[in-house]
C-alpha cells in the first residue's frame, strides 16, 4: 500500500460517521471531521449535478436512461463541504424533504457557512433562495455585518438587498453599535465606501454647541431603498 493510500485510509478512519446520514452511495465531509452518506439520486435532485462543479466526481454513464448516476465511495475521497457538522446536517434536513425550510434558530455565522456549502455543491435556486431569505432577516438587525461580508464576497445583489433594511441611526454607528463608524467603513471596498458615502451623505451643514463653537455636519438620508437602487460600485 503506497503512502498516500495509507495516509487516506487514517484521515477516513479518523473521522465518525453522523448518527442519522450513515447509509448511502455518496459521502460528504464536514470540516470538523464527520461523515454523511446519502443517497445520490438525493443530492442530485437538489443540485445542478451536471455542472462543472462535480466533475471530479466519479461518475458511472446509465446508457440506458440516459443520465449519469455517483459511484458508491468507500469514504476515503468525500466531497469535502467546507462547512461544520451542524450546517451540513441542516443542509442535509433541507434537501431530504418536498417542501425545505431553513433551519431555525441559525444565526450570521451559520448562515455564511450554509451559504458557502450551498455556493461549493452548486445547489439549485430553491435551496439557495432560502438562504439568501435568512440573510435578508438577519440584515434587518445586523445590516452592517451582511454588508462588510457582502462586501468580502463583492456580491452587490447582496449589499442591495441588506441597504435596504439599514437606517440612519445603524449606519452611523457601525458594525454592533458600538459608535466605530470610521472603522466599520473601512471594513468594505474602497470603491464600495465611495459609492456608499456618495448616495448616503445628503448635504453639509453648520451647527453650533453649547459653548458656541461652530463645527460641520453631514445630514444622512433617510431613503435607503433610493440608496439599494442605486448602489453600483463598479460604475461609480
């Protein structure tokens, strides 16, 4: 047995099978060490399982019916999912039912995971569309985290759609309202912080405090769905 081989055999060893996804002709991995076997006919059902993506699959030509159909693995060569044991169950609980729903109770950081799972195995626009619906929920209380990661991801469907849930009072004070504008800003793409302060800062005022001194201001709109319409970064 060369190397590799044996070196393969000990990763797969080391990793335990999940309770319930035990049994199937596909396996897939999770990032912190567990297995899932499901069926294929399952996973292809929810995915566009002729597109590129699995084309390092092995798989087995059905002449007869005219489609192709996933050699059983022995475990060794899982589809690796990039994500943690919780979020590939989920997926899993997802796309095993008529009707799939989105896990409740998931939060920012699952959900980024989940969407990736979803983005890797190239899902079809039902499963994902869910996905993109939890973000959209979540962005109507963490409006700056969704954006800083939309911007990470220069996904401008995304920030479109997370601009407008924002307010002026979110967007003046940064990531977790910790009042850290400048820091939360700089957080996203040049061009994204241009085009953004561009749409948002309306006109520029003069006001006085208390001691009487004179300092500037800058007035925040208060039309978000104008500032999702019109946020185009590549084009600013």
């Amino acid at each position: 047995m060369s190397d590799t081989s044996t070196a393969s055999t000990t990763r797969a060893e080391e990793q335990r099978v999940d309770d319930f996804y035990n049994d199937g002709n596909t396996c897939l991995s999770s990032d912190d060490g567990v297995l899932f076997w499901i069926d294929w006919s399952r996973l292809a059902r929810a995915t566009n399982a002729q597109s590129t993506v699995y084309d390092d699959l092995v798989y087995l030509l059905s002449p007869a019916i005219g489609i192709k159909r996933r050699r059983a693995m022995d475990g060794n060569d899982p589809i690796q999912t990039g994500a943690p044991a919780r979020v590939v169950r989920r997926f899993l609980d997802m796309i095993n039912v008529s009707s799939p729903v989105y896990p409740l109770g998931f939060g920012l950081n699952e959900t980024k995971a989940m969407y990736v799972l979803c983005e890797r195995l190239d899902v079809k626009d039902n499963i994902l569309d869910l996905v993109k619906e939890r973000f959209n929920q979540l962005s109507m209380s963490q409006p700056w985290s969704v954006l800083i990661w939309a911007g990470q991801r220069n996904d401008v469907y995304m920030a479109k759609s997370t601009l407008k849930n924002m307010t002026a009072a979110l967007f003046v004070s940064g990531q977790h309202g910790e009042d850290r504008f400048q820091e939360t800003l700089n957080a996203l793409p040049s061009p994204w912080r241009t085009n953004l302060l561009q749409l948002v800062c309306t006109e520029g005022y003069t006001k006085m405090n208390k001691r009487g001194r004179y300092f500037s201001c800058l007035a925040i709109t208060e039309n978000w769905e104008a500032v999702a319409n019109k946020f185009d970064p590549e084009n600013s």
